[in-house]
C-alpha cells in the first residue's frame, strides 16, 4: 500500500495526476478541498479561495499544523489500497506525513501563465478571477512564517519527486509512470 500526497501551484496539474492515479492505476483519492468543503457548507459559508484557506488555518491553529492532512492519511491508511491526498501545502504536513513512512510527495507546477489558462478553463467555483487576483493569491500561498499558513514554496521543496508540467497530458503521464515503477 502505497500513500502519495500531491502539492503544486494553483492550476499546475494536481487534478490531473489525481485523476490518471485513480483511474489508470487504482488509487484512492483523498482531497483537502473536499474535506473543507463539507465544513464550510455545514457553516452556511460560501465556497471560495478565501473561505477554504480561512477555514483550513483555522483548523491547523486549533489543533496542529498537520492536523488535516493527518486526519485524511488516517482514513486512507484505514482504506488498505493505494492512496493519493490531494493537496498537501504546509511544511508541518509533509514532515508529519513523511514521519509515518511509506508516503511519498508529489509536487506539480508549470508556466504561470498557463496555469492561469487552464484555471479560466476548468471554471470552479473558486477559478472566476483576475490573472491579477490569481497572481494575488499565488503569492499569498507560496510563503509564511506561520506554520498554520500555506508555504508552497517550502513544500515543494519538501517533495519527493517533482513535475513539470507544460506540455502534453501524455508527457506529464510518462513521468508519473517513471516515479511509480521507481517507487514500487
């Protein structure tokens, strides 16, 4: 049993690597986004950006900086198949995950400006922004001193393999398949 936990830039390709583990290799997926989501609509709030991160901060400052990515590494540990938590972005997560063995860090990114394409064309609930808002944002994410808070950049520094991810599909699922067989 296999857990992989996947970090990237906003509109790198997280969803993508999600999508070819579970459906190209059988791996079960465990999302933060989700996790939160179910929160903040218990709270009567609105989805967004803003909402997922205050929430998310919250928590981690309540409880510990892993706190979340700990409690989806419990149920996927439970599970007993291979397993993917999507998405990993504080450095107390990655260290607390990587304690527990048998997990592995995937980061994904790519050109700012393309990932910014493929946000516009995804078009979540969180995605209707500015390229100034979503350069705004990305800023906001990539660092913090505050362990609670989002660090992207450190995290990605943590990762056991890293992605680049500004051609095809099929490029980006050549070197997922190049990490599995190393990791298997």
């Amino acid at each position: 049993m296999k857990i992989i936990g996947i970090t990237g830039t906003l509109g790198a390709g997280k969803g993508t690597i999600v999508d070819y583990l579970t459906k190209h290799h059988g791996f079960q997926h465990f999302s933060v986004r989700n996790y939160l989501s179910k929160i903040i609509k218990e709270r009567g709030q609105e989805i967004n950006r803003d909402s997922l991160v205050a929430v998310a901060n919250e928590l981690r400052a309540q409880n510990t900086p892993s706190f979340i990515a700990e409690e989806l590494y419990r149920t996927a540990k439970e599970s007993g198949v291979n397993c993917i938590i999507e998405s990993i972005r504080t450095v107390g997560e990655v260290n607390a995950l990587h304690a527990k063995g048998n997990f592995h860090l995937f980061a994904v990114d790519a050109d700012q400006r393309l990932r910014y394409e493929r946000i516009i064309e995804r078009a979540s609930e969180t995605d209707r922004i500015s390229y100034e808002t979503f350069v705004a944002n990305e800023e906001r994410e990539m660092t913090s001193t505050d362990p609670n808070k989002q660090n992207l950049s450190a995290v990605i520094l943590l990762s056991d393999f890293k992605f680049i991810n500004n051609g095809s599909f099929d490029e980006l699922y050549r070197q997922i398949d190049e990490v599995l067989e190393k990791i298997n």
